[in-house]
C-alpha cells in the first residue's frame, strides 16, 4: 500500500469526523419530536463522489444512522447558532452550496498534487522521478583457460615487466652472488579459472549531461584486464577497481565530450587496445548523417599515459651542468618529470550501399609523448634511484623491444665486479598509423556476414638506433637487447684461435595487420559494443594476424594472442552461442608464434559463459 503524506491524514479525518457528526444527527439524542429520522444520505453520496468512503462504508453509515426515535427519551435540542461572526472572530456558516462544496474539493485537490509533485510522492505502480534516470548494467563472465607451449620453445625470455616492478637487475654476472634476472615460462602447460564482474550505474543528470561510474574485478591494476584468477590467493576475497568514472556532455545531437576514465572513444579492434581497454583523459567524439545513406564520424583526444611521482628521485641531488659533480654533496633531491601522454585523432565514413550491406572505413593517428626510455645522467652504482628511471615502462605484457636506461658508474675499486641494476625502457618511440574495415552484409534477420581488417604502422620507428652497425670485435652496436636473431660466432680477438658468440642482428618490426571473417545472427557478439541476444542467436569467426615487435605499445594490446602484447602471428577460431536471454556460452581457440627472436609458440584455449544486463 502506497503511503500517504500526513496532510492527507488530516484531510480525511476531518472528512470522517463530518461522517461521524452526522451520525450524531441521525441518533435519538437529535431526532424530531415527531419520532422521524434523519436522513444524512446527501452528505454520505458526497463523500463518496469525493473517494473519500467506499460504497460499502456509505452503505453501513447510512444503515446504521436510521433508528426508531421515542418521545420520551428525546431530550432539549438547543437552538442552532445563527450564522455570522461572533465577537471572538468565529465565524459559523450554516449552509454551504453544492458548487462551493465542489470549489474547495478542487482547491484540496491542486494542493496536495502541488505538495506531491515537489516532494516527490508517487502513485501506486510507479517510482520516484529521480530513479527513472538511474541505470544499472553489468555483466558476469565465468573462464576456463588452457595454454599448450611448444616442447621446442627457447627458455631465454626475461621478464622485463617484473624487472621493472621490483628494485632492478643486475646484469653483471661477473658480480659475486649474482643471480639471474626472472624468466618468462614459455615450457611448461598451464590452466587456470577466471571470472570477470562489472558493475556500472549511468546517470541522466540533465538533457544533456550524463555520469558513468563503473566497478569491476581484477587480478592487478594493469589497463587491459579485469579477470580475476580463482584460488590466486588461496580463497582470499578479491579486489573491486574503479574501471569508469566519467561525464559526458552532448552540447547537440550527435556530438559528444568525455571527462575522466571511459570507454575507448576509437573504432579499433584489439590489434591495438585491448576489448578491456578504458582511456583516462578528455576525448570528443561526432557522428553526422550526409544523406539517408552515408555519414561521417570522428573522434580526438588527450590522455595522460603516466604521471610521475610526486616525490620521485626525492633522495637524489641532480649534478651541477657545469661540472658534473654533485650541487650539494650529500644532499639529495627530486628529480625532473617524465609524464607520458597519448594524443589520438579519428576520421571515418559509413556507407549502405543498400539495405543489406553496409561499409565502414576509418584512418587514426596515435601519437605517444615520451613513452620512449631515455639514458639517465651519470648515476652511481649504489644509487636507489637515477634520473630517467620513471621513463621505464608503467605497465607491459610482451613484444616491445627493450634497452638499459641507467648510466652506472661502477665501483673504482673493483670495476669488473661492480653490479650494475637496471631498468629497462622501451627502445622505440611510438607514433602509430591505423587503418581499420568493415564490410557488413546480412542475408535475413538470422543470418548475416562481417569481413573486417586491420593495418597499423609506427611512423616513429627507427631501426637503425635499435639495430647499430656491425664490427666483428664488438658485434652490433645498436640499444636493443631482445627481439635479435640467432646468435653468431666470431673469432675472439682476446684468444687467437678461438671463437665467441655474439648477439645476432634485430630482427623486430614496425608493422601489423590483421583479418577475420565472422558470420552469425549477432556478429558482435561477446566483442565490442553493447550486444543484445536472444536465445539462439550465435556467431563463428576465423581470423589471423601479424603483429610485429613494435608495431604498437605491447601493454594496450591484446592480451589473449600469445602470452599478450606484440611479437606475435597466428590464427583465432570460435564461435558463441546464446543460450538463454543476454546469456552466452563461446569458445575460442589461438595458435600463435613469435615473429621475430628465438622459437615461441603458444596454444591457448578459452571457454566462456556469460550473461549481461
């Protein structure tokens, strides 16, 4: 039963007191001498064409206020007051119309809609204003995953990731206790359960403004994955992350601006981001129709990738330009900033040539702003912090190609065993070309076909810096230091009549394509865009791709191909089936190998069941 507020209490009180007094009239105390009754009939049809009684209540009043009346138990009536104003201002009125009944009736009524329009009462069956522009939406993802490693895969993989996460590696090995830096597993099988949780709420603050806030599970902080891996900490509970937090303006139709951390504002695939994926920063985005069958969209924008510290490099004093040498021997202070940003532009069309087919073309520009390692000035080997040491990578799966960023001076007591701990920054810098398709066509309402394909290109991409030249005495002098071909042995200068190996040349690259073939009553279904299925909707895909090393940043990428990130070629095959209302069951298989360095392949499979709301 809805509430009603206290004024309508009041009201129908009053209203029932009324009722009562004119039971009062009916009863013997108040009957006519001359043994009649009263009929209070015309009072009682009032309430009731006001709704204030029932039928039945009126029908029991009316009974029970007709009774017999006897003579000699009727006592002095005294007289009615005479109508006007007494002289305490009391004013007693004896009669009031119809029509004036009616006017006040209305009065009571426009008031207490007034009172239950600003305070917000609702009518039966509905809710309050304000919950209609609040949305719930979310999903829930259950995994199953099995990676299969090729019994001829090289064991020679660092972790550069973990390396840079902890207090740096030593890469000395001429050190006494040296110990070698993490390696990735690239030999030995493994499985593993996962679930993902997102939990959003969308908010319609006015016609034209809009807030996202958006919870989801994760094994860590990283970009580009929300799963969390089940028994990771035995049966510990797992971490809630704040995925979206954002405001949206739509100063016009088909325009739109985003503040704070939301979804990708690019039409991309996850060549290049991941589907997890979410941007921080401002982007603005427009959609224009130029006839009934083409139109036009774009979207740009500024992100920061990284913000340094704010106390970063507090415990060390950067040297005099002048002289090298410490400004305050023994003092120690903060180092200069090394934010990171992404600028992003995009420039697309759409085209339906008919009704059944539809054309989608985009070209984008993603310039990264000192995202590239730099050498850090001249830093001692016991040194906890060097000046370019924020310049080593946040976050990063794998592919990248990788340099040492620190400039150690070694121990002068003891050079050939002084340690030297690294970090290691990415050797390229990154200004990505991308050109993305779609070709859709669709046969009926349950079947249809999507070609699409990717190309990227990092125009920043310098070789040489990463490959050098080539001497026989000290082999290749370019930065990198992974993504090299096989080793070469040479003569060793040092030992006439021997030999020693050398690292081979660079092998990585700057380019990356990809391709897929989907075709299903849904064909977004379980990838991008908010996808809607029925039961029995599904979709099957094919597709391959090569992605070289530095094609793009290994940390945004894909982290299902391979073990994640860039370095890698191969081929994805699945398919996903709707077996209930926004509910999925799919499966997915990727074979993928290195494209350039030593052996790496890797199978990996994934079962899903999900559902959305």
């Amino acid at each position: 039963m809805t509430s009603l507020p206290k004024s309508t209490y009041r009201l129908r009180a009053a209203l029932m007191a009324c009722a009562a007094g004119v039971s009062l009239l009916a009863s013997p105390a108040f009957a006519q001498e001359e043994g009649t009754t009263v009929d209070p009939r015309l009072l009682v049809e009032q309430l009731v064409a006001e709704g204030i009684l029932t039928r039945e209540q009126a029908d029991r009043m009316i009974a029970r206020s007709t009774v017999p009346v006897r003579q000699a138990e009727a006592p002095a009536r005294p007289p009615l007051p005479q109508a006007g104003v007494a002289a305490d201002g009391t004013q007693t009125v004896t009669y009031v119309s119809p029509v004036v009944r009616e006017q006040i009736a209305q009065q009571v009524r426009a008031e207490l809609g007034t009172q239950a329009q600003a305070e917000g009462w609702s009518r039966p069956g509905e809710t309050p204003e304000w919950t209609r522009r609040i949305q719930l939406y979310g999903d829930v993802r259950l995994r199953g995953e099995a990676r299969r490693y090729d019994d001829g895969n090289a064991d020679i993989f660092a972790d550069y990731g973990a390396i840079n996460a902890g207090p740096g590696q030593n890469i000395n090995d001429q050190t006494p206790g040296y110990i070698p830096p993490p390696f990735l597993n690239s030999l030995e099988d493994r499985q593993r359960f996962r679930v993902r949780a997102r939990l959003g709420v969308r908010a319609q603050i006015d016609d034209w403004i809009s807030a996202d806030i958006r919870l989801a599970t994760g094994a860590d902080n990283g970009p580009i994955s929300t799963n969390q891996t089940l028994g990771q900490d035995g049966t510990g509970k797992y971490q809630i992350w704040l995925d979206r937090a954002s405001l949206r303006l739509t100063p016009m139709e088909g325009a739109a601006i985003d503040f704070g951390r939301f979804a990708n504002p690019f039409w991309t695939s996850d060549l290049i981001y991941d589907w997890d994926m979410n941007f921080d920063g401002i982007a603005g985005s427009v959609t224009a129709p130029v006839s009934d069958r083409f139109s036009v969209f774009g979207s740009a924008g500024a992100f920061p990738v990284f913000n340094t510290d704010l106390n970063f490099g507090s415990r060390n004093a950067p040297t005099a330009p002048e002289t090298g040498e410490d400004t305050y021997p023994g003092i120690r202070g903060p180092y200069e900033s090394q934010d990171r940003y992404l600028f992003a532009a995009q420039a697309g069309f759409d085209f339906k040539p008919s009704d059944r087919i539809n054309v989608r073309l985009a070209g984008a520009y993603f310039h990264y702003d000192n995202v590239q390692g730099k050498v850090s000035a001249p830093c001692y080997y016991y040194e906890v912090t060097c000046s370019t040491d924020a310049t080593r990578p946040a976050f990063q799966q794998f592919g990248n190609t990788m340099f040492p960023i620190r400039n150690i001076i070694p121990d002068p007591l003891n050079i050939p065993q002084s340690p030297e701990n690294q970090y290691f920054g990415l050797a390229s810098n990154f200004r990505t070309l991308n050109i993305r398709g779609a070709v859709d066509y669709r046969a009926s309402d349950r079947f249809a076909l999507r070609l699409e394909g990717d190309f990227v290109k990092n125009l920043a991409f310098d070789r040489e810096l990463l490959r050098g030249t080539y001497t026989e005495a000290d082999g290749w002098s370019g930065r990198a230091v992974n993504n090299l071909g096989p080793a070469i042995r040479v003569p060793d200068p040092l030992n006439p009549g021997q030999t020693k190996l050398q690292d081979g040349a660079f092998e990585g690259g700057d380019t990356g394509w990809s391709a897929r073939l989907t075709v299903g009553s849904v064909l977004n279904l379980n990838w991008y865009g908010d996808w809607v299925a029925q039961t029995g909707d599904w979709n099957a895909f094919i597709g391959y791709r090569r992605l070289e090393s530095d094609a793009v940043i290994d940390a945004f990428a894909d982290s299902d191909m391979h073990i994640g990130g860039t370095n890698n070629r191969g081929w994805t095959i699945g398919g996903n089936y709707a077996i209930g209302r926004n509910t999925i069951f799919g499966a997915r298989w990727l074979s993928a190998e290195e494209v350039a360095g030593a052996p790496f392949s890797v199978d990996r499979l994934f079962v899903d069941i999900m559902t959305r709301f």
